[in-house]
C-alpha cells in the first residue's frame, strides 16, 4: 500500500480474509491510526498505520480529498 493516507469513506480488506470494513475516522499527527467500521463484526476498531499498509488492501478509495 502506498504512503499516503486513506480517507473517510475507503474501504479496505485484510489480505488474509474477505470481509470489507469502511474507514470512518483518520486520528494523529507524527502518527496515523484509521477508525474502521467492520459490518462483520457490528463494530468499529481502530487501526494502525502499519498494519493498514502491511496486512490490508484498498477495495475501493474514497472520492475525498483529504483526511480529516
């Protein structure tokens, strides 16, 4: 996954199984941490950076402009 930073409205897959969560919050500065909504598990969790970009993949980006 690249460096730059999801927005609200992404959806994302951990490459390991196929449930699709939405990311419904960005949170940090020096640091990034993604609130991802996962309809799976009737819950949001929130994630970070590194395990967005080692274990996940982008189902479909946002049209955002910017994180929030």
């Amino acid at each position: 996954m690249s460096d730059n930073k999801l927005t609200v409205g992404t959806l994302v897959r951990d490459k390991h199984y196929p449930e699709v969560g939405i990311v419904i919050a960005v949170a940090g500065c020096d640091w990034i941490e993604y609130q991802v909504y996962a309809p799976h598990h009737g819950k949001a969790i929130w994630l970070s950076k590194q395990y967005i970009e080692m274990e996940c993949v982008v189902v479909k980006a946002s049209n955002k402009k910017k994180h929030l």
